[in-house]
C-alpha cells in the first residue's frame, strides 16, 4: 500500500467531495425539479446556474423520465469522467517515468473530442453517445492526468520515497570528502 503524504491525502479528499458535489448539481434537475420546497428550489437553482457553463440545449440533454439533466450529453460525459479519473487517480497513480505518455493521451482525448464537436458543427453528424463517449474519455483522462501530476509532485516533496533521491545517489557524507 502506498503511503500518502497529508497535502495529498488532502487534496484527494476536497477534490473528491467537490466532485461529487458538482455531478450531484448536475443529475438535481432530473430527479427533483418537479418536488415542492427545498428540493424543487434546489433543482431550479442548479439548473439556472448550470447555464453559465453550458448551452444545455434540450435536444442534446439526457432526459430521465422526460425530464432534463442540468448539462448536455457531452458536458454529462466529461463531468463523470472527471469523478471516475478521480477514483482511478486515487486507487493507482501513474508511474513516474510515463508522465509523457500520460500527457500526450489526455492531449489525444481532448483532441478527439474537439474534432467530434467539430464534425458536429461541419456535418450532420448527431450522436448523443459520441458526444457523451468523447466527454467521458477527456475528462477521465485529464483528472487522472492531473492527480498523478500532483501525486508525484507532493509526494517528492515529502520525501517519501517517490521521485525522492535514494540512499545510494544521496550526497556523500563526509568520509567520501576526505579521500
């Protein structure tokens, strides 16, 4: 089992909690619009601010039992990617010496899903589970990117052994000096 540095046990905690808070923003409008008093409110409140980041056109919406989701399919697919990047990031952290790879694949994802929106806009293409599959693989690759990122980065420098100097390239110590 690896052993976290507290920053980075930190950081997975207040990442994870706000990720689940803000897919819980998202799914409120489905399941609670239609609910009397606080919920209701609470599911119209979510939806109006979910505007800001979204165009949440009605055709290009999941809809549970005829009611929409705060975002559209390919903001659904990137927001669920970044909570299962997330859990992916925390369960196994990406080794160190294939960081570049792993940057290079979050660059490819994010890639394909401008050319699927761009294929949309050229063409007639309409695809609710590209938009969503091309939302899910950016936003799971670029979580999972950035938290082994930081996994490497804090637990370097904590000294806990990853990405840290071994005992054998360690400095010399005074009697290596002396000869």
């Amino acid at each position: 089992m690896l052993k976290h540095s507290p920053l980075y046990r930190l950081l997975l905690i207040a990442t994870g909690v706000l990720l689940t808070f803000w897919n819980l923003a998202w799914l409120m409008p489905a399941f609670w619009s239609d609910r009397p008093g606080l919920w209701g409110a609470l599911a119209h409140g979510s939806y109006v601010c979910l505007r800001l980041v979204c165009h949440q056109r009605p055709d290009r919406t999941f809809h549970i039992d005829g009611r929409p989701l705060g975002v559209c399919q390919r903001c659904s697919g990137l927001y669920t990617g970044l909570w299962v990047g997330w859990l992916a990031g925390w369960a196994a952290p990406w080794a160190r010496r294939r960081m570049k790879a792993l940057g290079y694949g979050t660059l490819v994802a994010w890639s394909l899903m401008v050319f699927e929106w761009f294929l949309g806009l050229a063409t007639a293409w309409n695809h609710a589970e590209t938009r969503f599959l091309t939302g899910l693989i950016a936003g799971g690759s670029l979580a999972y990117a950035l938290l082994s990122g930081f996994y490497h980065a804090l637990e370097t420098d904590a000294g806990t052994g990853v990405g840290a100097a071994s005992p054998a390239r360690a400095s010399p110590g005074p009697d290596a000096r002396d000869r």
